[in-house]
C-alpha cells in the first residue's frame, strides 16, 4: 500500500499558528514555504530582540512566547496570506495587520498583552524569512507525523489522542505505525522534493494541550515514556532541494 499525505500545515507564527494548505512549497535552505516566520519576543528589550530576529544562533526558546511557557496561547491562530497576517480566536477574526507597515506589527504586540495579562511586556513581533524560527528543532527541518502512530498510541490508552497536539507539518496515512522510525538515517521522496530523514522528535509538555485550548487533559510525554520507554512521536525531514509537495503525494523511500 503506498504511503499518502493525507495533510499538510505550516506555522506562519512560532507556537501560536496551524494553517491548513492543500500544496505547499518546499525550500532547500528553508524548509516549507513561510513556516514559523514569525515569533513573538519574551523577557527581551528591544535591542535584543531585533538581534535574535536577525540571529538564529542567539536565539533561545525562553526568548520567544511559547506553547510551553505560555499555553493559555493555545487558544489563538494565526493565518498568513500574501502581506497579511491575521489574529483569530477559535473562527473570529481579532486582528488583520500588514507586515510591510511596522506600527501595525507593534499594534499587534501590544494587543496580545490586553488580551493576556500575564504576558510580560514588552513584547516584539519578530519577522525573518530567511532564519525562520527553528530553535527548538533542528535547522531547515520539517516534521512528519504517522496518522495510525497517532491511531495506536491512543488505543493504548484507551483516550483519543489528537492529530493536532503533535503539531506535525506533514501528517501520512497508509504507514503501519511506527514505521517512521524506520526511515530514521535514509532519504524519502515527495513529488519532486527529496529530503533525508535526520532524528526522531521528543515531545515537549505543549503536547499535553487539547487543540484550541489552554487546558492540560494529559502529560502526553510521560505517558509516550510509560508504554514506549522513550518520549519520541514523529521524524524530522531535511529538504535536500526546492520543490512543492500536495496533498495525496506518495511518499517513496529511496535509501
């Protein structure tokens, strides 16, 4: 049986986003096409922040708003299109900016402090293309998450488990569960993207979050730890050239 994409996200802001797309492109040096280009700043002033905007290599994961730091984020998406970013919570609309004007960027900022008290000013909207915001994952990566893994850890535990929690960019289907893990060290093909298969990825405590909400309903990487013996669900891919992936592409392993 062949090995399908049965979705497709990108993350337009670190933490707080997950857009849905039919097709996507696939950058060398990059990873998909405007994932994670964007990050809200934590606990820096503003000459700091502008550095880990421009550096990747001074960037931390407790400089930046995080689901693991702040969940009540959880509750809010964000959507890019073209210049236009746009806040929501649940399906309303809160705020649309355009991120070629830079007062709208700070409005934006200063409008997720009203909205949650407990964040610290101040707080930048950091924006960067070329060095997106991958500091907690390996650089220019792309993650893949097994559909039936998903399926079976759940049965395990008797609860249903969210596709979402796991935050993946590519979600496969038709794959026995677990075989991921298999892949680990060997090169795949999507279309016309190869990509090499570099780690598997340990979960974080953002995974105990029900999708959309701040609520904590499971310790997701203690539980992976206790039937598994180990905190890991889903891969880590290297785009190895440019290209585009889709929905429903075949997923070929070629070494």
């Amino acid at each position: 049986m062949e090995f399908l994409i049965s979705k497709i996200f990108y993350f337009p802001v670190k933490s707080i986003s997950f857009d849905k797309v039919n097709s996507i492109k696939v950058k060398k040096l990059i990873g998909l096409e405007n994932d994670r280009i964007f990050s809200f700043s934590r606990n820096v002033d503003f000459e700091e922040a502008k550095l880990i905007e421009q550096d990747q290599h001074k960037r931390s994961l407790q400089k930046f708003l995080t689901l693991k730091n702040s969940p009540f984020l959880n509750k809010y998406n964000f959507s890019f299109k073209k210049d236009e970013l746009v806040l929501r919570e649940k399906d309303l609309e809160i705020k649309k900016i355009s991120i070629s004007k830079k007062k709208e960027l700070k409005e934006l900022a200063e409008l997720l402090i009203k909205l949650e008290p407990q964040i610290k000013p101040p707080v930048f909207l950091l924006h960067n293309i070329k060095n997106p915001f991958f500091d907690t994952m390996p650089e220019n990566s792309i993650s893949l998450i097994n559909l039936n893994t998903v399926n079976e850890f759940s049965q395990k535990i008797g609860t249903k488990i969210e596709f979402e929690r796991f935050r993946g960019n590519i979600y496969v289907k038709n794959m026995p569960s677990w075989y991921e893990m298999k892949l680990i060290g060997k090169n795949i093909k999507i279309n016309n993207c190869n990509f090499k298969v570099t780690e598997a990825i340990p979960r974080c405590s953002a995974t105990n979050l029900k999708p959309k909400t701040d609520n904590h309903t499971i310790n997701l990487p203690q539980t992976l730890k206790k039937i598994y013996g180990h905190i890991n669900l889903g891969i880590f891919l290297e785009p190895l050239n440019d290209g585009e992936i889709k929905v429903n592409d075949s997923i070929q392993v070629l070494s």
